[in-house]
C-alpha cells in the first residue's frame, strides 16, 4: 500500500460527511455519538471508514465499509493496520462469516470467550444473521 493515503480520525462536526458518504453508497451504517470514525483518504477522496467505540475490555471495531467501485484493493486491510498501530487497547468485532478470512489477515482471531457487554452484544444481533466474534490485542 502507498504512504500517499493519511489516516483521519473525524471531529464531531465531519458526522455529517460520514453519513452523507455512507447514504451516497445506500448502505444503513451511520456515525455513532459514541463512536470515532476512522477514514482512510487518498487526495481528500474517501478510500474506507470504520468506527471504534469503547467496551468493556478495549475497543469495538464497527462501521467498516469500503465503496463497492474500491473493493478488493486493500483498503480495509490497510484502514485497519493503521487504527491498530494507533490502538492503545485490545479490539472486538463482530463480522459475517464470510469476512472472517480477511480480519484474520488483519491478526484477528476468532473468540469464544467474550466480556459480558459483547456477548449480550452478540446474541442481540444473531438474532438476526450469522456472526463471528474475533480479537485483536498487540
């Protein structure tokens, strides 16, 4: 990946933007208030988001999403390796099963053990799809 992409953390006061991106590409993400959206820019275009909101035990990782026109070029991948160079606290997320390939690339490992938060987390939302819950911690 090229040093040229930098690495933003949004100030409340962008919100507006990352739901305006996530709308143009009709996906339901929106920014979350307790949340930091992570953007990934290359020349002030957007590349990738995610999200990180605080758990129990560390970060919760949500909210990635690549523009479908940019997928399959490494920008979540690389979105990612950087929030984890900056992370102070070990990271959770939850992810389709088919995704699972790719967070293990990122040093994700899938986990049975959750904190309490999570799991009630999880079971809430495998109500309605399959979900992996994996880890990541330095």
């Amino acid at each position: 990946m090229s040093s040229d992409y930098q690495l933003r953390c949004l100030d409340e006061q962008r919100w507006p933007l990352l739901n305006k991106f996530y709308k143009t590409h009709h996906t339901k993400l929106r920014a979350n208030k307790h949340s930091q959206a992570w953007v990934l820019m290359a020349n002030e275009q957007w590349l990738a988001v995610l999200n990180l909101a605080p758990c129990s035990a560390g970060d919760f990782l949500g909210g990635v999403f690549v523009p479908p026109t940019l997928r399959g070029k490494g920008f979540s991948r690389e979105l990612i390796s950087r929030v984890q160079t900056q992370a102070e606290q070990p990271l959770w997320l939850f992810c389709a099963p088919e995704l699972s390939a790719l967070y293990q690339r990122c040093g994700f490992l899938p986990c049975q053990d959750l904190p309490a938060d999570l799991q009630e987390r999880l079971t809430r939302y495998q109500q309605h799809k399959s979900l992996i819950a994996m880890h990541w911690q330095k």
